[in-house]
C-alpha cells in the first residue's frame, strides 16, 4: 500500500519575476502544458490513486494547489502555518499516512525536480519498494550519478553492495554541499551521488526514527495526531506545527541514524535510472528545455540578434528583441521584467529583498 507524499514548500526566489510569494516555481510551468507540482503527480498517475496522495504545502497555497490538483480531496493537502524544514514536515504526512494505513509505505518527493522518464522512474522507485519488503526497517533514498563537480547539491557516498538488492548499497555516509575542489574528488572517485531527496520508508518507520532521534519533534506531532481526532488534522496542525523544532530529515534522522550503524534498519542508497534536475534556477533551463543553435533557451515571441547562450522567457503576447547579449538571463511578465547576467544567484536573492526594502512588495 503506497501512499504518495508532494512536499511543496519554499518561495522560489531563484525564479523570480516568474515565481511569486503567492505562486512559487512548483506551481510554474517551466517546461511542456504542466507546472512541476502537477508533473510531479502525474508521474505517479495509474501507480497510486489520488486517494492515497498527500501534499505538504504553505497556508497561503492551499487555493493554487486544489486549482492544480482538482481530484485531491481538501482533507488531503496538509497546510504548514511556518516552514520548519523537511522532518517536520514529512514526519507530519506520516502520522496522517499511519492513521489511514498502519502498514502504508510513503514515497516522498520534492514537488519541483524534473524527471524523466516517467517509466525509468517508476522502475526505480519499484526497486526501493521491493527493498522494504524484504526489510520492513528499511530507509530507502536514491541517488543521481553526478554529471559534474556540483557545489550545491548534497552528496551521498555509497558503501558495501546489499545482495540480492538489485544495485542498492548500504549509505556509508552524507556530505553536504563540498567546495569545488572536494566535488571534483567525488566525480573522480565514482562512489558518490547526488542526493536527490526523494525517499521511501513504511510510515511507521519514520515516526520510529523521529521518536529515537528527534523526540521533540515526535511528541509534538503525536500530540497533534490526537488532537486532530477531535478537532480536524488543520485546526491540530495549526496549534501544534509552529512549537516544533526546524531541522532536515537528513541532519536530524538519516544522517544520526547512519552514524549509529549496525544492522538494526538499514540506510540503502539506489542509484536512479533517470534523469534528474533540481531545475535550482534560471541557470538549468538551457539543459532541460534544450536550446537553439546559438545556445539560448526560449520561451514566448522573440526576436535575437547576436544573443548567445541566454534564458530569454516571456508570459504573454510581449515581443522580447535583444541585440548583442551573452549569457544573460531576460525574462518579462505582465507586471514585471528581469534582465540579469545568468547565474548570478546571490544578485537575484538580494533584488528580491531589496524590492521590499523599497517598498515594491507586491512584485515579489
């Protein structure tokens, strides 16, 4: 019985002017008809029923999301009042996963990776499931083979092969986002992934490992789960989820319980047979959209002229016209328009909050 959980979080400054407070970049349609929330449960379409689907999202998204997702029952999209990281969070959809099936197993899956194929995925992820049946402690992630020395993602390096598995092997041990000379060791070595945070444990697990390793975290959400038997799971998680602690499911329970060793649950990495992309920022487009024979990633009505190597995207019927750009990132949309050299994040970060300093928050 596997159960589907879409965490949905984050503000998407990174894709700004396009992503807002109001509609961050899991609710954009950056590539195809689909925005990547709706890619993301699409993917799983025929596999599990949307009955057995859970997002986890900010308060303020609970109307973009039933839009995107018609055929989720409300009770179903579980609404955070504060961000407090991902245990909190995939501990909450948990407990709400045990209540409706003691015996579920939960995949859960950022809403804003890309992914491709869907049956590569699907082949991948039935790998993880048949892991757990045979070891019901079992914490299931998968990995991406790295392409290139990556500074921003986190790493996992693989340890002994776990037989009879199907290619998965024992987690050895994290690391997290290494300096580039450190990340060129990793691509050299051949034993590291990147961590594509995307995970499979039966629900019960999890809530076992959050009462070993965080039990503040535990005994809020137990204290929550019983009071939503009388109150409503939002009106519980209203009142509970803003006392627990912020932390990472990977900093507070994998990481702790990789550390620990032994037999008793094992940490199992399996390398994935897609195509992964955190589409992170402006900067991915050209290498999931594909690009034009002057390496420039399109999107709308444009006209280029000794434009190379540029993210250039507009929102409506609005002509964009460049002369004698180089890598840079232009993109317009009804109310605003970003015209920055590509892959600057820090500078974009900074507009963001600037724009409010100076007074213009209804842009961001």
């Amino acid at each position: 019985m596997l159960f589907l959980v879409i965490m949905a979080g984050g503000s998407g400054t990174r894709f700004w002017p396009e992503s807002r407070r109001a509609r961050p970049k899991q609710y954009l349609t950056l590539t195809g008809d689909r925005s990547l929330l709706q890619q993301t449960a699409d993917r799983c379409q025929g596999w599990i029923p949307p009955e057995r689907i859970r997002v986890v999202t900010n308060a303020a998204h609970l109307e973009e999301t039933a839009r995107q997702l018609p055929h989720l029952s409300r009770e179903h999209i579980l609404l955070e009042p504060c961000g407090r990281n991902t245990a909190p969070c995939i501990g909450l959809a948990a407990f709400q996963v045990y209540e409706t099936n003691p015996d579920a197993l939960v995949l859960i899956a950022p809403a804003d990776h890309l992914i491709r194929p869907e049956a590569e995925f699907l082949a991948t992820i039935s790998r993880g499931v048949k892991l757990i049946e045979r070891d019901p402690r079992a914490s299931v992630l998968f990995g991406i083979e790295p392409k290139f020395p990556a500074t921003g993602y986190g790493y996992v390096e693989q340890g002994a092969a776990i037989p009879g598995s199907d290619g998965a092997s024992q987690v050895k041990r994290f690391r997290e986002k290494p300096d580039l000379a450190t990340a060129q060791q990793f691509l050299v070595s051949g034993n590291f992934c990147w961590n594509a945070g995307i995970f499979i444990w039966r629900a019960a697990r999890i809530i076992e490992l959050l009462a070993e390793f965080q039990p503040e975290i535990h005994a809020g959400l137990a204290r929550l789960a019983t009071r939503a038997k009388t109150a409503g799971w939002q009106a519980a998680i209203d009142e509970e989820f803003p006392k627990l602690p912020a932390i990472s499911i990977d900093n507070g329970v994998l990481e702790p319980l990789v550390a620990r060793g032994g037999a008793d649950g094992s940490v199992a990495i399996i390398p994935a047979s897609f195509s992964w992309s955190d589409v992170g920022s402006w900067q991915a487009l050209p290498d999931v959209l594909g690009t034009d024979r002057n390496n420039n990633a399109i999107a709308g009505p444009v006209s280029l002229i000794d434009t190379e190597g540029c993210v250039i995207r507009t929102t409506s019927d609005h002509l964009v016209a460049t002369i004698g750009l180089k890598d840079y990132v232009v993109v317009h949309t009804p109310d605003a328009t970003l015209i920055a050299p590509l892959g600057d994040e820090a500078a974009l970060r900074k507009l963001v909050a600037q724009l409010e300093e100076q007074g213009h928050a209804r842009f961001v």
